[in-house]
C-alpha cells in the first residue's frame, strides 16, 4: 500500500465526515513527507527540510527561491501518464512526496 | 518571501445546456437564445384546474394566451390508462397502469389568438384531473421537456420526483386503488425556492417546483397518508445540472450538439494563509486535465475570472453560483487566459498564462473563487462548433501557486513606531545620560589598547631618568660610602692617598689593618 492508497481509500470512505477526512489525510501527509531523506535535490535547488503541521508542509533549502515553500492541502503524490499508482478513475500517478515539491518548485 | 502553494478545495462545473432527457434539443435551444438565457427566467402567467368524470377532460383558462407561451396540460386519471390524445399538442410523456390509473403531460405553443379551453380525448368515460397551465419568459424561446417520464411506483408513502437542475417545472401522481388521505410535496435534497400546489384531491395531485437551480442532485418527495402505488412525472425546463462526466470530469464551453462536457466550472481555494498585510508578487493556476480524456478548445481561449464575492455553493441552492451570461463576465476581472488550440493531454496539469491583475485578485486572509469559461461564453459570438474544455473533478488536482512576503505584523509595527516617535521628546534626555556612561566605557577598551603598546616603549623609558636621578643624588649626598665601601669590597689593591692636611680618625674600638703590600704613608710632620 503506497501513501496514495491509503489517502484514496479514505477519500472513498463514505462512512467519514470531512472533518474526519481531513484529519485521515493530515496523518497520512505526515507521514509520507517525514519519510522523505534529506537533503535532496530538484534541479538546482537543495531542499534541507521538511516540517508538516496539520493540512500544511513548509518545505526549505538553499538555492535561489523564494523560501519557504508552504503547500496546504497538498497530495501525497502526482498524477503521472508513467505514474505507478492508478486511482479508480483510471488516472495514473506517481507516489512520491518529493514529486510534489518538485511540482509545486516548478509552477513557481 | 514565501511561496505558498494552495491546493483546491472545493469545485463546481455546471451545464446550463444539458438537460435530462432530451440534452441535444435543450442545448441546441440554449445554444440559439443564449444572450437571453437565464436574463430571462421561466414565468408562470396562469393556471386552471378541473375535475370530472367524463370521456374527454377540459379546462378553460381565465384569459386567451399570450402568442408565444408555452402551455402545459397535465391529465391525471383515476380509473382507466386508456390512450389519451389531445390534438394540436405535443406528449411529453402516458404512462399508467391497466384499468387503474393514468399519468399524462402535454405541451403546445400559443399561436396568436389560441383558445382557452383546453380538451383531451380518452377512450372511456373515468374521473379524471386537468391541470392546465401557461409559461411565459424563457419559455418562449425554449420548449419544455419530460425530466421524469411517467413511471409506475409501487404501493408507498414516500415517492420521489427527482427535478435535476430545474428552472421551472410540474409535477404529478396519481393512484387508482384507494385514496392515500394525504399527500404533502416537501424538499428532501436540494433546496426549492417554491412548491405550488394546482390539484390536490385524495387521488390526485399537480404542483409546480421552481428553483432547483444549483443542485445536481434535487429531489422533492410526495409523502402520502397511505402507502398507494402511484403512477409520476416530471416536465419543465431544466438547467444547471452538473456538468461532471465520469473518468471526463468536468466540462465547460458552448456546444450546437455535444451537450454531455459543457457548461462553466468554479474553484475555490483558501488563501486565509495568505495575511491581508502581505504583498502578493506573483499567482499562477495550474489546472489539471481529465483522467481518461481531454479536449481543449481549437478557437476559444480559455479564460479565468475572479468571482470571490459569491461563494461557489457545494450542494443542493438556489442561488446561481457558477454559471454566468455573457453580460455578467464581461463585468469580471480577467486574471489568467490560455490561448485557443493549446496542447492539452489527459491527466496532465498545466499552468494557466497570469494576467497582470492576478496578484490583486487574490483574496488574501480568505477564500478565492475563480470562474472558468470560454471567450466566446464571455462575448456571446459564438463560433458554430464545440468550444470546450474538460478538468479533473478532484479540486485538490488543481492549486494556485502565490509567492508573498512574510511582514505578518506590518500594522503593528507602525503602531509602534507611531508610539515610540510621541517619546522622543522624553527619550532624548536619558539617552543623552546613557550616551556619556556609555562613552566612557566604550573608550575603555581604546586605552587599553594605548596602555598596552606603551607598557613597552614609553613607561619604561620615562622611568629611566627617574632611576638615574635617584643614584645620582645618592652619591652626591654620600660620597665617602662610595669611596670606602668599594676598594675594601672587591679586595683588589688600592691606594688611599690622604692629601695635605687630611686626617683618617678612628673612632672608639676601631681597627686599621694594612694588609698585603699595603702602605700607610704618613705626611713628614
């Protein structure tokens, strides 16, 4: 089971209200982007680290950004034509917290 | 700076062409009145009811229709399903059950000097119910269609009348084996702006629902005293129902035919992490493709607009959240345009061009709400073909990227300063004390500095002369200690010469030794 699946069965978990929902994901979040080895690399940048508190993920290094990088209510994972996971809809995706700071380093 | 990336919270795509059962002549309609739609609501000009037992039903309006109105009849049986007809109009939908009970809806447009009596022809001779009633507005350009197809519903006190994003419409039952006491019509999912009652007996029931506006999902339920097996209906003029296709997501844009992905689709992003007091320098949307399928439109840009002050509803309301006429976006702000024809791949996301505007359309300290439509949805030309774009219903796969500056308290910290500057005139006077103190002391290091480079050259040369005077007055005041005391110490041989008229007194116990080669030569006397 990747972080996607967990958040996906959750999300499909109808028996939850939001507010528990939210919660779910948070840990779920939590846990995926804690895991992540530092530092890493995106391109030219170097991340040092990665804090979660609740629905957000303050993200730091060194490099030329405007730091820090805050992504609330971010995934776990990003949608991927090559992607490893796929979600019930049929999208493909790719299960890696360090892709979504990739991501959102890059629509900047 | 701080770059924040805020990831969707809610979303909502609504069709205003695609209707229940007929979508192509409903959006073809649409499509052909469009600048009108919506300006124009669904306006009910009369109604009349009638009862009998006879072979063909009537009724007669209160006044001639006005040309042009849409003219609904709604026949309603209680002992027969026999063939119903009524010549001139168009079925809607007859349906019942054999030797029971009938329910039958009919529409006409009113021609220039229509009738006002209205009359069916049925085989045999039953009680039945007549309900006629006239629709002005948009019903004059649009025709009404059978959201709900009269259906048999077995023996229940609960029976449903799904109304699916309706502007206007009517709905009946009608049971034949017994009376059901009671029949009350009531909101179950949705939220209705009015039920109107036409016919209410024991057997029958006709009533008008007006405004499922945004809901997706509306259902009104008849409650009955007495579980009754019915036969129901619903006919109107539907609109705003969701424009979201399984695995295609949701669909915006402006179709002649396609009426399944079309329509105008609202985000919602919180941006209460944003502070008021930030400066926002730069916002950019991102938005995400359909899962299984992606078109994108070859001659319309696909434009953003900031619609922050009306909340995009998440369920059932009354209130038109989302979908806007052509009038209405043009007074919107513009805050990002992707052009016609650009590459779009399914399951892909991509970042929409920001206009200059963006920045200050971001509801800092709140919730953004953007609008998604097409050009020709904003200027009303339209272009003769399908113009339409389709995204991922999952509003977390679409985020906006904001990069702000982090001065949080900025209001608070010139509320200081303005403090501060009102004790200026108090402050000076201590600092001037603090000054000198602190002069002082700042100056303690420099001597020290000047102490220790002196400790090796100038001290110790001043002292030198002091030294020297010291010695020298020593031996001016004592001159004969000098002379005595070294000859005798260093024992080397010296000669004392005692010059005319000196004398060498020894004094009481005193010894002079003449030791060695010594000699003691005395003055001849």
């Amino acid at each position: 089971m990747t972080a996607l699946d967990d958040w996906w069965a959750v999300e499909a978990d109808q028996s939850l209200t939001d507010s528990e929902k939210q919660a779910l994901f948070n840990d779920i979040r939590a846990t995926a982007f804690l895991a992540v080895q530092l530092p890493f690399y995106v391109d030219a940048l170097q991340i040092t680290r990665i804090e979660v508190a609740g629905n957000r993920v303050d993200v730091s290094g060194v490099g030329d950004f405007s730091w820090p990088l805050r992504i609330y209510n971010g995934p776990v994972g990003v949608t991927d034509p090559d992607g490893n996971v796929t979600k019930a809809d049929g999208s493909t995706w790719y299960s890696d917290p360090i892709e979504v700071i990739a991501q959102c380093i890059r629509s900047a | 700076m701080t770059t924040s990336v805020i990831y969707g919270s809610s979303m909502r795509g609504q069709n205003i062409q695609l209707g229940s059962v007929d979508p192509i002549t409903t959006a073809a309609t649409i499509y052909a009145n469009l600048t009108s739609f919506l300006t124009t609501k669904v306006t009910r000009t009369r109604f009349t009811n009638a009862t009998g037992s006879t072979t063909n039903p009537t009724a007669t309006f209160s006044a001639t229709p006005a040309n042009g109105s849409a003219l609904i009849a709604v026949i309603l049986r209680t002992a027969d399903n026999t063939t119903t007809t009524m010549t001139g109009w168009t079925q809607l939908s007859n349906a019942g059950s054999a030797g029971v009970r009938q329910a039958a809806v009919f529409w006409k447009r009113a021609g220039a000097s229509e009738p006002t009596v209205v009359t069916a022809t049925n085989a045999t001779a039953t009680a039945w119910n007549m309900t006629i009633i006239e629709y002005g507005g948009w019903a004059t350009l649009a025709d009404p269609v059978s959201i709900s197809a009269s259906a048999t519903v077995a023996s229940t006190t609960s029976i449903s009348v799904p109304g699916t994003g309706m502007q206007a419409g009517v709905c009946a039952i009608v049971t034949g084996a017994g009376s059901w006491t009671t029949a009350t019509l009531s909101t179950t999912t949705g939220s209705n702006a009015s039920l109107t009652q036409f016919a209410a007996t024991t057997l029958a029931n006709c009533s008008e629902i007006v405004g499922y506006n945004n809901s997706e999902d509306a259902l009104c339920t008849y409650t009955l005293g007495t579980a009754r097996a019915t036969n129901r209906l619903v006919v109107g003029w539907p609109h705003n129902t969701s424009s979201l296709v399984a695995g295609f997501g949701f669909g915006a844009g402006i179709s002649t035919t396609n009426a399944t992905s079309l329509g105008q689709i609202g985000f919602e992003f919180d941006t209460s992490t944003i502070p008021a007091a930030n400066t926002v320098s730069a916002a950019t949307l991102t938005i995400k493709a359909g899962a299984t399928f992606a078109a994108y439109p070859s001659a319309n840009a696909v434009e953003i607009f900031n619609i922050s002050s009306t909340a995009i509803a998440k369920t059932a309301s009354n209130t038109r959240t989302v979908w806007r006429t052509p009038t209405e976006i043009t007074a919107l702000t513009k805050v990002a345009s992707r052009p016609a024809g650009s590459a779009y791949v399914i399951n892909t996301q991509y970042a929409w061009p920001s206009e200059a505007a963006f920045i200050s359309n971001i509801n800092q300290g709140s919730t953004t709400r953007l609008l998604l439509a097409t050009t020709e949805q904003r200027t009303g030309s339209l272009t003769g073909s399908a113009q339409n774009i389709n995204v991922s219903d999952t509003a977390g796969d679409h985020f906006l990227t904001i990069v702000h500056d982090r001065l949080v308290t900025i209001p608070t910290v010139s509320a200081t300063a303005t403090a501060s500057i009102s004790r200026i005139p108090s402050f000076p006077r201590t600092i001037a004390a603090a000054a000198t103190a602190t002069a002082a002391l700042s100056r303690i290091p420099g001597f020290a500095r000047t102490i220790a480079a002196a400790v090796d050259a100038s001290p110790t040369l001043s002292r030198i002369p002091s030294f020297a005077r010291t010695i020298a007055a020593s031996v001016a005041a004592v001159p004969a200690i000098v002379a005595t005391y070294q000859p005798f110490l260093v024992q080397l041989p010296r000669i004392l010469r005692l010059a005319g008229r000196s004398t060498v007194t020894l004094v009481t116990q005193s010894t002079l030794r003449l030791l060695g080669r010594s000699t003691l030569k005395l003055p001849k006397e």
